[in-house]
C-alpha cells in the first residue's frame, strides 16, 4: 500500500499517489513542500518529486559495481563495517567522519579513482569534478556575486561552479539535506574564490558554520549571513551583495529562524576580546591559568552572549542559560571559574542578569515580544499590575510569539494588506490568486499574531478578519511560521513511528473500565483493513484519551445528522452512520466538523486529519488545550512534534508514556 504522508489517502498503485499528489495536494511551496514516497526528504515543486523519483530510487541509480562500496545490499564502507541502504546524503556524512579522522577514503563517483585522507581536498576535488552529480534535485543555493571588470579573466576559469553554485532554497526541502548541501558547496566555492576575491580561510570557516546553524534558509537570508561575514573581515566586492541584500523582500521571513540548538554556538566577540581569550586559551593549556577579566572586557562578552540568546529565545530557561554558559566556558577554557563545581555557574547567574537587563532595554526600544510585558508595576506606575503577573510569553514551543512588524511596515500599511487579501479571498477558488494570499498572510504575521495574543478576540470576528486562516494551506503555513515546522508531516511521521507501540499498550489493557474501553477499541479496530494506515492513525489517536485515563466526549463527537448543532469551545464532531461508528470509533465518517466556541470553522473528511487541523488551530489562534483532555494534547505537542517549554515538567502518567515509548 502507498499511503499518503500528508492525509489519510492510500492506494495500491504508486501512480495514483502521485496523482492524488498533483490534485490534492497542489500549493506546493517550501512551508509545504511535497514527502517523497519513500524516504523523508521532501519538494516544493511536483516535477523536482517526479525527477528525484526517477534518478535516486532506481535498481542502477549511481551503484557501479567498479566501485566496492556499493553491493545488493546498499552503501558498504569499504574503510569499515558500516552498512546502510544507498544515499547520497548518508555516504557523504559516514566518508566525511573517516576524513575528519585523517584516515584515506576513495571517491564514491563512478570511474573515479580519487583518494584523499584530507577533509578539505576532499571536498575541493567533489565540488570541481563531480559538480553535475551533487546538484540536488531539489535546487541549487544562489548567492550572486557581482566583480569589477579586471576580474573577468579570472573569473572565466571557474565557469564550471555555475551561476547556482551556493544559493536558492526555494524548492530545498528537509532542513538538515540543505545544511549538509550547503556545507558542500560553499567550502567548494570559496576555497576557489578565495584567491580573487581575498577571502580569508576563517571568513571562509564562520560563513559555513554560519549557514550550517541556520534553520529553513531563504535566499535572502543566505546572502545576509555571507555579506555579514565578509564585510567583517573587509573582503572587497561586497557593496553588491549588500545591495542585493537591502533590495530583497527579507522581511517576509519571521524574526527567529531557528529553535534553540543542542547545542549552543558562542558568537563572535569584538576583536579586542577574541585577541584576550585567545591569548588566555593559550596560557591555559599551556600551565592552567584562568585569566580574570576587567568589567568592561567581562561587560563585552555579557552583551554579545546575551544577544545571541535573545535571537533564538527572548525568556530562555534556567537550563538552556546554562547550556549557553557552560558552551562558552568549553570554547574559551581560560574563563572557567576556579571555585565553582561546574566552572560556568557563576557564567550562568550573570547571563540571567543580563538578559532580564536586555529585555527591559529592548521592551523601551519597542520590541513586541518583551514590550507586551511592560508597564507592570513600578514607581513610576503604581497602579499597574504585579510585575510578574500574566506575562506573555512562549510557553508551548513557539519561535515567533509576537514578531515585531516587517522592516518599513506599519499598523495602517499592513492593514491594506489585510483588506487586499480579504478581498482576494473572497472569490471563487478559481478566480483567486492564491500567491498574492499567501504574500499578505506572511507579510501581515506580526499584525495578526499581535491582534490574537494581544487582545483574544472571539473566533467569530478572526474568521471575518483573516479567513484564509481557516484554509488548511494557509493554517500550515501559520503553524510553521510560529514554531518552524511543517505540521502535517511531522506529525503523520511520528505517529506512524509510535502507531504500533500504542497500539501494543493498548492491548495490555486488561482491567477496569479503562479496560473495557479499550476491549472495544480493539474490536473495532480488528475488523478494519490492515494494510489501510488510516485505521491504524485512528486507532492509536482514538486510545490515547482511555489509555492516559481523560474524558474525550466533550471533544470528541459524533452525530447522525449533519444539521445537528455542535456545542464546544473546542470540539471535533464525526458525522457517521449509525452502524459505522462501533466504540465511538471514527473510522470512516462522512465529514468531521472542526467546532471553536459553538460554531464550525472548517470541515474534513478523515477524523486524523481534522484533529491535526484543530491542533494548528490551537496554536494559530492561541487557544487553550481542553481542560479534560491536556494530557492528550500534550502528548501531540511534546511527544509528536518535539515542541517542549522546559520550564514545564510532565505529568507523571505523560512522562511514562514517553519512557515506554522513546
């Protein structure tokens, strides 16, 4: 069976996924990119699915048997006794590990005998011989580099890195594909470039560590992060790519691109302090001495660290300081604490000082995301409310929680743009143009998200005011613009990872009404089809309430009438037959209608893909979970999609679901 990664669709025959692809599944963009069939990589557009298809899941597709590393069985280091099925990503990222190591590897390319135990000569001799073969077939990253006239001659020689060597990401798919892509191809590129545009080795290193810890990169964003590196270290030919730069539409992008890391990257400092720490890293390792800073150079590294925390979160944890904390004392040894256990706790406590200081400094400058938070109680205002009392902030994984307007914007300009896009939407789905939709509704982001964290505004005045937020294209892309995930994909990949361990929980059930809840379920769920994936979804989703003990039929419904009217401030209502819904078990319903405070906002056809709908709508209309059922959503929140505030410690019961399953 071929079952589709974005609904509950299934089919027999691949050629007919493919087809329900092009007609269902149609706006294909980089926020809603098309799964390949077999594997997790993914597409913006149908005909980069169709070439990927052709070129990367065929018997022959790169497999010569003059090379030893390939057999029946897939890829097989010939260096150990590494074994994986054939990918051009994973054989590069094992060969690079050997490399790292110093240890000779030979080129996996077809009738090349290239051998090399060095990193860089390694991936020098890939990008000027086989640069047809790694041009994905998802797109090629463009950085547009315009030279003097006296460069010409120079420049004709390197004819073969092609216009796109390092840049678009309009059609990139999976985020760690294109930072592993992007690593390729820019050290190739500069390591050739170096020598006429004077681009120094470590302005070379920081633009690709720059890149590689950047999340879903746009264009635009590409070429910020290359021009701020370049122009730092002064290399010539930059006013170019700044002007590129400054014409291109990067605001449309939200603020943060990029959850917390795991591992946090400590910034670049001024460059007296980067001569100290050096200097002192160096007298460490020679004797062991720590150095000890004077307030102003100790100030210098608060504010930088401080900064670049606050880029990726504005209230980071106790913990995730910490991280921060402990990853610079690792960098920059010299600067760990002599009387301290950790040799970074006295680190962490000037962070969290410093960074309460920063967001009161930048609440004053108007950032929203801190500035919604002021005005509390004070001397200057002593009527207002407590200072710690309803503080806005992300407290279910969100990225962007209240993004500050787009560069040039204002309330009014973003206004006409909602009126546009209202007008627009209220065509026939024929006549609209659904790009121009979709450039309103990113460019008019932080009006929304601002409208609705800001001042809660009853559902039936947000479907009048933004209703291509109730599409499902537009609700996805919403999801992703705030936590930096594509919804439906994660969400159908891990439940169809955990699907056959719930189930297996499911069936241990023996005892009480728990148990006899569950009995049923497991009989309905019997005498469905097997090999149908939809049932096996329903079937684990429909058990997570009995199993975690909560009290779903408040919101989960069904109905024998579709005119029946449907109470709930969040609910999901099957309408079914009689006969078809055994166990409350919602397999094959007629629709399932999405409710939010006693109306219907959206319909579906499949109960899973409704009740990931209602989820992208709790996070795009910042709802709160239902009360009877939070642990439930929280399982889909934490477990299913990885989006967890760790300021928050998990039930007991959520947290040894997790064990079990993890």
């Amino acid at each position: 069976m071929w079952n589709c990664k974005l609904c509950s669709f299934s089919t027999a025959i691949k050629v007919m996924l493919l087809k329900h692809y092009r007609l269902n599944h149609s706006q294909y963009s980089t926020i809603s990119p098309l799964p390949c069939l077999y594997n997790t990589c993914t597409f913006s557009t149908f005909n980069s699915l169709k070439i990927h298809l052709s070129r990367i899941h065929t018997a022959t597709q790169r497999k010569d048997s003059s090379y030893p590393a390939f057999n029946e069985y897939g890829f097989c280091c010939p260096v150990c006794n590494f074994k994986q099925p054939f990918t051009e990503r994973q054989v590069f990222i094992h060969l690079r590990g050997h490399l790292k190591r110093k240890e000779t590897v030979l080129c996996p390319f077809k009738d090349c005998n290239f051998k090399t135990n060095v990193y860089s000569t390694f991936n020098a001799h890939k990008c000027r011989d086989h640069q047809s073969s790694t041009n994905y077939d998802e797109g090629i990253v463009q950085c547009v580099m315009n030279v003097d006239q006296k460069d010409e001659m120079q420049l004709e020689s390197l004819e073969s890195l092609h216009e796109n060597e390092v840049a678009s990401t309009s059609s990139i798919g999976r985020p760690e594909d294109l930072k592993e892509q992007l690593q390729y191809n820019l050290a190739g590129f500069f390591l050739k470039m170096q020598s006429i545009l004077h681009v120094s080795q470590r302005a070379t290193q920081e633009i690709i560590e720059h890149i590689d810890h950047l999340f879903l990169l746009s264009e635009p964003l590409i070429r910020k992060s290359v021009v701020d590196v370049l122009q730092k270290h002064n290399c010539p030919y930059t006013d170019e790519l700044v002007g590129e730069t400054d014409s291109t539409d990067s605001t449309d992008t939200p603020e943060r691109i990029s959850r917390w890391p795991e591992v946090f990257i400590v910034p670049i400092f001024s460059y007296e302090m980067e001569h100290v720490l050096r200097e002192g890293n160096a007298a460490y390792e020679k004797d062991g001495t720590v150095i000890r800073l004077p307030r102003d150079q100790k100030h210098n590294i608060l504010e930088t660290m401080g900064e670049e925390i606050f880029r990726l979160k504005a209230y980071p944890s106790s913990t995730q300081i910490g991280k921060a904390a402990e990853a610079l004392v690792r960098k920059h040894p010299c600067l760990k604490e002599r009387n301290s256990d950790t040799g970074w706790e006295g680190w962490k406590n000037s962070l969290r000082h410093k960074i309460g200081n920063q967001r009161k400094k930048f609440a004053k400058a108007g950032i929203k995301d801190v500035a919604v938070n002021s005005g509390k109680h004070s001397r200057t205002n002593p009527e207002g409310a407590a200072p710690r009392a309803n503080i806005k902030r992300p407290r279910r994984g969100e990225v962007n929680f209240l993004p500050s307007y787009p560069s040039g914007e204002t309330r009014e300009s973003l206004e006409t743009r909602r009126v546009e896009m209202v007008e627009e939407f209220q065509k026939t789905s024929g006549e609209r143009a659904i790009p121009l939709i979709h450039q309103h509704m990113m460019r008019t982001f932080a009006l929304r998200r601002e409208e609705i964290i800001t001042t809660s505004p009853p559902v039936s005045e947000l479907k009048e005011r933004w209703p291509a937020l109730f599409c499902e294209t537009q609700l996805y892309c919403e999801f992703h613009r705030i936590t930096n995930q594509h919804l439906p994909h994660v969400f159908y990949a891990a439940l169809d990872e955990y699907a056959p361990k719930l189930i297996g929980l499911y069936k241990k059930k023996k005892t009480g009404r728990v148990g006899e809840k569950m009995d049923q379920l497991m009989l309905a769920y019997e005498k469905q089809d097997k090999n149908d994936i939809h049932a096996t979804r329903t079937t684990a989703l429909a058990g997570l309430p009995i199993y975690l003990k909560e009290d779903s039929s408040g919101i989960f419904k069904t109905c024998k009438d579709e005119m029946e009217f449907h109470e709930g401030a969040v609910a999901l209502v099957a309408d079914v037959d009689e006969e078809e819904a055994p166990a409350g078990v919602l397999f094959s319903p007629r629709q399932v209608f999405i409710v939010l405070e006693d109306q219907v906002v959206m319909t579906h056809h499949s109960w899973t893909d409704a009740l990931v709908c209602l989820f992208g709508l709790i996070y795009a209309l910042h709802l709160s979970y239902p009360v009877k059922c939070i642990s439930f959503f929280e399982f889909i929140q934490v477990v299913l999609l990885k989006l967890n505030d760790e300021r928050k410690q998990l039930k007991p019961k959520l947290q040894t679901l997790k064990n079990e399953l993890v």
